[in-house]
C-alpha cells in the first residue's frame, strides 16, 4: 500500500482493522512493535512502519455530543467531511478545517494539520480529550485536567493508537467565500497583517512567477460582508481552482454564495480529488511578524522555485500550548509548496529550508522536510518533555517508526 500521492510505500508486513476498542487493545498488548495509520494523506513516512499497521476504519463510527459542554466525542479514525455532515445536521460546528475533509481526524490532530484564520488555532487545538490504547493495552482517557494533556495531542502516533477524540463544538454557522484576483506578492508581504486579518480564513496563492501576483481566497463569517476591491485585487467573477488554469468543479462555492461552514472552509469538496493529485507538498512556519522577510527572502529564489511548483499557499495559524504543534506559542504563517512529482522537490526542500532558517523555521509534520534533529529540537521547545513523556508512557518504544526515531533522537 502506498500514501494519498503515491511517494511512500508502506512497509508493514500486515494491517489490522479491529471493530472493538477490547479487539484493539488485546492487539496492542500483544505486538511488539505496532503503529496507528489514518487516511495516509501525510507526505512523509510519518504514517509507515516496519512492523505492523492499525487502522480505525472498522470501529464504531457514532459521535456523541454533550451539548452543556458543547463537546462531541469523536471515533479518531472518522474522515472531518463525515463529522462536519453529522455535526452540521445537529446544529454544531468545529471551528475550522484544513484543505480538505477527506483526512482522519486523529491523523490530522497527530501532525497538528491547520486551516487559516489570525484567531484560529490548528485542528489540534479544539482537542478536549482523548482516550487512548497503551502499550500494555490499557486503555487511558486523558483529559485536559491531565498536567502533560499538551504533550499527549499532537503526538506523532506514538502517544498511544487514539480510539476516541473530544473535541470542542459551536452552534453551526455559515461561511460566504470571495476570491480576490491579482494580488502581486509586493502588494500581499507589505499588507500582510491587513489581508491575513480580512476575514474569518484567509489564504494567499501565489506562483512566485515574476509577474502575474496572486489570488487571495477570504472566507467571511456571514454577516460580515466582502468589499468591492482588496488595493488592486479585485473579486473573481466565476469560481476559481488554486492551481491555477485548473477547472473549480471539485472546489467548493465560492462567488460570496452563503452556505455552511463544512461547504466553505475547506478548499476542496469530499466527493472529487482534493489538489493537483500528481503532487508532493511541504510547509514551513515562521513567526507572523517575520513573514514579510520570510517572503522576501524566497523572492531571491522565486525561478528556481517555479521550476517545480504547482502553487504556493500562505495561511495564518493562532498560536497555541501544544508542545509538538509548529504553532506552539507562536502566531504562524505557514508558507506551503504544492510541488509536482519530480525527485527534485527533495532537494528544492532543501534550498527553501536553507533561506527559511534565518526565521527559525518550523517545518510541517506531515509533509517533506529535510530539517535536522538538531533544527528541529532548536525550534521545538518542547521536544525534551515530549521525549521524557513517551520514555515514561512507552518505553520499549513500541509505537516509534524510523522516520519518529530519526526526528526525535530516540
Ligand atoms: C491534498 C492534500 C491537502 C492537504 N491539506 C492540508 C491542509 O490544508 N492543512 C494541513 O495542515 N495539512 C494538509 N495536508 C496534510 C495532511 O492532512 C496531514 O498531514 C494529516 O496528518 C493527514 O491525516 P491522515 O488521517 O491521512 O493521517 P496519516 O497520514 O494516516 O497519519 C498521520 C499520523 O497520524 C498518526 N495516527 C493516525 N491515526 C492515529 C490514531 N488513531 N492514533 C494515533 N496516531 C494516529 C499516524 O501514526 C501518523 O503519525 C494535506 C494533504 C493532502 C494530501
């Protein structure tokens, strides 16, 4: 089996799916070495093992809500597109989503996966509690009374295999989404603030082609209305793809048409094939007060760059408390690289990380990078209380992979 684009093939001699929590349990206490995979959407080994595999996609699919605590409790193996359907039918909503919905929920929590939006924290962050299998098959719920409750969400698969995830609800609500079209980059680093702060969700695509500048996709909270013109960018007049010259079926409405939020957050309708397809991605984070000089010191390489890429998307991340979160106490904008399919991506990662280090980059977990142990711990915070974490919670190191073992030094 491979990965969503095709890049990773999976190592692991088998594939559990159990239907029970016990099923899981007795499993996990019985391997030796064993690692939980969602939707396989990340770009790197992440997800692979060379052991054996476990996937969630037979359990229970039923969510729960308490509404006095406005929390619903989550399968982890559960697509965002079936729980935003699900929530927005009882009149509740999550308060963002990524690209796309097609991604497991515990997968996409594991790797700290984000939307847009100055206010709106990862997905990670609306995580309330987990229960999760450890290695001895006890099964743990850990709420966020839980003093390593940061350590424990955003956690790389080696936490323990998360069977259920309670996140934090709203009442549904609508979402009108407008693309403003030729926004040269000049115009979009000088502003960045301004244009990220526009609305509700906020992306910048650009090529980083010499001339032609970028489209900005703003996604407002009803009632608060589009303007006629963003300096010189001015509203599409019919739906737009991100890559550009591609055809908008498979995205969702545009156009300042109101419609749900689950409709509109995402880039990408549930039903076609989110992207480009044929593509390789990476992202970097870089504190929000340093993306100006982060987008300049690309510029200086933009030629090489568009060699290989389809699109570059720029999103704004709140900063949070997760100790493994790129985000962690940082407000972030996230500068990614849809690339094509070509074996020079792996060291075009590297040219871009090398200009990005000066901004004390932060890569994204669930796609390529090339960034040391040693970057990675200088950026990170938190990594020596997440590795003491996992030496207490795991320690034959039963849930670990190379590509965990390479990052963290274990
Ligand atoms: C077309 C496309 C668009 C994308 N857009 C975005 C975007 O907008 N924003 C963004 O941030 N990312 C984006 N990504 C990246 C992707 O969403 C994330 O990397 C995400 O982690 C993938 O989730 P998954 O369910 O496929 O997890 P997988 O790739 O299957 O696994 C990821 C990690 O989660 C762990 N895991 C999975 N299930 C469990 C479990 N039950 N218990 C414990 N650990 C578990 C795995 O061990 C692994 O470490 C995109 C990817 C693609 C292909």
């Amino acid at each position: 089996m491979k990965n969503w684009a095709g890049i990773v093939t999976f190592q692991d001699s088998h594939t559990y799916s159990p239907a029970t929590v016990e099923e899981l349990a007795s499993l996990v206490a019985k391997e030796s070495k064993i690692r939980a995979r969602g939707s396989a959407h990340c770009f790197n080994a992440i997800a692979d093992t060379n052991s054996v595999s476990v996937t969630l996609e037979n359990m229970p699919q039923d969510i729960v809500i308490d509404k006095d605590r406005a929390i619903v409790s989550v399968p982890a193996g559960m697509k965002y597109g079936t729980l935003a359907i699900a929530l927005h039918e009882r009149g509740w909503a999550i308060h963002n989503m990524a690209s796309l919905p097609h991604i497991s929920v515990a997968g996409a929590i594991a790797t700290a996966t984000h939307g847009s939006g100055v206010g709106n924290g990862n997905l990670a962050t609306a995580v309330r509690g987990l229960q999760v299998v450890l290695p001895d098959g006890n099964v743990k719920e850990i709420t966020s009374e839980d003093p390593d409750f940061s350590g424990y969400v955003v956690g790389l698969g080696l936490v323990g295999i998360v069977t259920t995830v309670d996140l934090a609800i709203e009442p549904t609500f609508n979402i009108e989404q407008t693309v403003y079209r030729g926004m040269s980059r000049e115009t979009y680093a000088a502003n960045i603030d301004e244009i990220m702060s526009l609305a509700y969700s906020v992306s910048y695509f650009t090529t980083w082609a010499a001339a032609g500048g970028g489209e900005v996709w703003a996604k407002f909270r009803s009632g608060n209305k589009a303007p006629s013109g963003l300096f010189e960018a001015y509203p599409a007049t019919s739906n737009r793809h991100p890559l550009p010259g591609l055809n908008p079926e498979p995205c969702t409405e545009q156009m300042a048409l109101s419609g749900p939020w689950h409709l509109r957050l995402p880039h990408f309708k549930m039903e076609f094939t989110p992207s480009a397809g044929d593509e390789i991605q990476s992202e970097f984070f870089v504190d929000r007060k340093d993306a100006p000089a982060a987008i300049a010191a690309l510029e200086k390489i933009a030629p090489q760059i568009n060699e290989i890429l389809w699109v570059t998307e720029i999103r704004a991340i709140a900063a949070d408390n997760l100790w493994m979160s790129p985000h962690y106490q940082r407000d972030s904008i996230g500068i990614h690289f849809t690339w094509k399919k070509v074996d020079a991506v792996y060291e075009m990662v590297k040219v871009v990380e090398a200009v990005l280090a000066p901004f004390k980059y932060r890569p994204h977990l669930g796609k390529v990078f090339s960034a040391s142990p040693e970057h990675f711990k200088s950026v990170m915070p938190k990594v020596s209380d997440f590795t003491k974490l996992l030496t207490q919670l795991d320690p034959t190191n039963k849930f670990g992979n190379s590509f965990t073992d390479n990052l963290l030094g274990r």
